[in-house]
C-alpha cells in the first residue's frame, strides 16, 4: 500500500514537472508551425534556401509597416498567401 502511494506521488510530479516545462500551447503552435512549412515547401519545390528567404521577406516586410516582426506561423501564413496570391495573379498573364 505504501508503495503504491509512493509511485502515485512520483508519478504526479514527474506529471507536474512535465506541464511546467513545456508551455501550455506550444505543442500546437510546433505543429502548426512544421504544416505550415511543409505546405510552402511543397509550393518552393522543397527548396529550403528559398523557404528561409520567403520567410525573411515577410519580416522585413512588416518593418516599415510599424508592424510586430511575428511569430513564425504568422511569417509562414503570410508567405503562403503571398505566394497563392502571386501565382493566380502571374497565371491570369497567359
């Protein structure tokens, strides 16, 4: 019986310790973060260097602005519209 109370108790602060180490939330914004970068790697043709460039342009877009330089999922959202947005707009050319 002792034991077993012993093991509850470990058990929830190794729990405890766990929550606390890791940011509520945070797991999500990781993974929205790996789709959201796999989604523009699919449309850069997996070229990373070019990812990391789109990526900074976004930022240094939002500069001038008096924008916030933004979280990555914001910089990766953005990239992506840009992206979708400069494809229709080139494909309506031809």
């Amino acid at each position: 019986m002792k034991e077993l109370a012993m093991l509850s108790i470990a058990a929830v602060v190794v729990l405890t310790l766990l929550w606390a180490w890791k940011k509520p939330g945070s797991r999500g914004q990781e993974t929205r973060v790996k789709e959201l970068r796999q989604n523009l790697r699919v449309k850069a043709l997996y070229d990373e260097a070019k990812i990391d460039r789109l990526i900074k342009f976004e930022q240094d877009e939002r500069a001038p602005k008096g924008q916030k330089p933004g979280e990555l999922d914001t910089l990766l959202n953005a990239a992506i519209e840009r992206w979708e947005r400069d494809k229709n707009s080139a494909a309506s050319l031809y």
